[in-house]
C-alpha cells in the first residue's frame, strides 16, 4: 500500500510517523517513509545547489519545483521494488506553505502524476502546540505567526489533500497526532475494524469523575474500533462578543462535523452523566443525516427528544453498550500495545 500524507510545518508528523514506524515493526510490518522535505535537501547538494533551512523558502520557486520533481522521479522509479520489500510506503510532504503571508503551492501536477496512492492522510495538531514549536524554530520565528493563521492554513492543507483524495476516489483521514499510534495502524493494517467518532460532553462538563469516566471509556471503546477521539486536538476556549475573532470556534466545528465524522463510519455518543451539550446534538444530527450509524450511551431512559430523535440504538449504561458489542454483534477485543 502507497499512502501520501500531508501536513503543516511545527505539526508533529515527523515524530508521529517515526513512532508509527517502530510501532509497526514491532507487529511485524515493514513500513518504508519518504520525507519529501529531507530528500529535497540531499538533492539540491548533489545538484550544486545552496539551499539552508531558515530560508529555503526564500529560493526561486522554480528551483524547488525542480528539486521537487527530481524526488519524486526518485521515488516514482523506486517504486516497484519498494512495494515488493515493504508492506507500507508513506511518501510525507506539505501540499501547502504560508510564508510571508502568503499561501504557496509545495506541489505540482507532475509530481504527483508519478504516484498513485492508495489512501491519503492530513496529520493536524492544536494549533497552540503548531505556535510553540515554530516559534522555537529559527526558520520560522520571524514569521511571527498568529493562532489564526495557523488554523487557516491547517485547513488549507487538509481541504486540498482531501481535493486529491476525491480525485482519486480513495479514501481520506485526517488524523490528530496526539492519537493512539494504533490509530494509523488500524486504518492501514485492520480494515475490517471500523472507524468511529465519540462524541461526549466537554464544556458543561465541571467535575473530574466525569472527564475520568470518558477517558475511561473511550479507551476501552478503542479495543473494538478504530475510535476518533476529538479531545486530542482540542482547542482553547475562543474568546466571545461582537467584533471577536471566531476562528477557534469555527474551526472546532469544521474538525468534528465535516473532518472526524464524515470519516468514520459510526458516531458513538457518551454521557456520563446527565448534562447539556449542543455540541453532541449537533454531531448526532450531522451523523444521523449523513446515513452514519449513531448510538447513544445516556444514564437516564427518557432524555430530550432532541437526543434521543438522532440516534439509531439508545443504551442506558456502558454495561449495556459492551455487552451488546460481545453478545449480539460479536466484537472481539483487540489490544495493540
């Protein structure tokens, strides 16, 4: 399998994916990864060409596009023996930079003729996280770049690898980096496992028993699915009023909506216990209408009919919910450590 996966700079992809790589070894799984950004280096020094870190971005575009085609000559003619010796080959790279206020393109239509993926992946981050870790960078500290801009361009990003995923007709994730390791692994390695989105509670949400209980939940739901798990890439609170900036809230919904639901095959809501949340409303009838399968974990028989109307199975107790995985649908546990 071929996957091209994309994400912004400061992201944390590189670290993720190299995680993935010893994680899949240990399963027995050769996984073999392109890293675009590090190959167009090696490749400007065999060319003659004096490129640095801190300003590559500055180079002549048309260099880059050079250099860039050149990789993926490279790994185009490697790929036949590639895919005999290894069970996964990632070829990671940006489809998008934000540099001097201005979105540009870190791809072409040549280079990516010379592939055909089989899956394509968005790796995101909280963009707070993304902020720390350019700002720690020499490259990118004079960019100086806001909260906002980040999210925009992470959105930029998946947006337009998604773009390459429908053009292709193969499937798309975008995938937090403070997911499970085993996340990407089961998309890759188990796809008899479905993919799913819980969807529970957060801001209404005072006492820590219950945050524990979720967290307690979500990780044993991990053990029949493949589960998306919004709170790994949770926000900071945005602030409100007239004339305020949105961007936060705005992203939030579009993450939970029309990335992480639209991706997963079921929506799993949990309360644990009884509290308001429009926000799970709104993920239970985005998923209701978009033909997902929606369940509902709620402690009390009759909840809001604004509940209880988009969802396809009502459990009462998480008792209830895991024997009806074992006993009715015959789920089998599976831990990956």
């Amino acid at each position: 399998m071929l996957i091209l996966a994309t994400s912004i700079s400061g992201s944390g992809r590189k670290e993720y994916l190299k995680e993935f790589e010893k994680f899949a070894a240990k399963h027995r799984k050769k996984v073999k990864i392109y890293y675009v950004g590090e190959m167009i280096f090696t490749q400007a020094e065999k060319a003659g060409i004096k490129i640095t870190k801190e300003n590559v971005l500055n180079s002549n575009p048309n260099v880059l596009h050079a250099l860039r085609s050149a990789v993926f000559e490279n790994i185009s003619a490697n790929a036949e023996k590639d895919q005999k010796e290894n069970d996964l080959i990632i070829i990671s790279f940006h489809s998008f930079f934000y540099w001097k206020k201005i979105f540009s393109r870190a791809f072409d239509k040549l280079s990516l003729g010379k592939i055909k993926p089989e899956m394509f992946l968005t790796f995101i981050n909280r963009s707070e996280d993304i902020e720390n870790e350019l700002n720690s960078r020499a490259q990118w500290k004079s960019e100086k770049l806001s909260n906002t801009e980040i999210l925009l361009w992470q959105n930029v990003e998946a947006e337009v690898t998604a773009s390459w995923a429908d053009f292709a007709d193969k499937p798309f994730y975008v995938v937090p980096v403070k997911q499970s390791i085993s996340t990407l692994y089961k998309l890759v390695f188990c796809p008899q496992i479905e993919p799913v989105y819980v969807s529970m509670p957060m801001t209404h949400l005072k006492n820590k028993k219950d945050f524990d209980k979720i967290k307690k939940f979500i990780k044993k739901l991990d053990l029949y699915y493949t589960v998306f798990d919004p709170r790994t890439v949770e926000v900071g609170p945005a602030p409100t009023g007239q004339g305020k900036d949105m961007t936060v809230f705005h992203q939030t919904v579009c993450r939970d909506l029309y990335w992480l639901i639209k991706q997963s095959r079921k929506t799993i809501a949990y309360f644990p216990c009884v509290a308001n949340s429009p926000g799970v409303i709104n993920e239970l009838r985005e998923a209701y209408e978009t033909s997902k399968d929606v369940w509902l974990i709620y402690p009390e028989k009759e909840g809001s009919p604004f509940i209880t109307y988009f969802c396809g199975k009502l459990f009462n107790s998480e008792n209830e919910f895991f024997a009806y995985l074992k006993d009715q649908l015959k789920l089998k546990p599976l831990k990956l450590d």
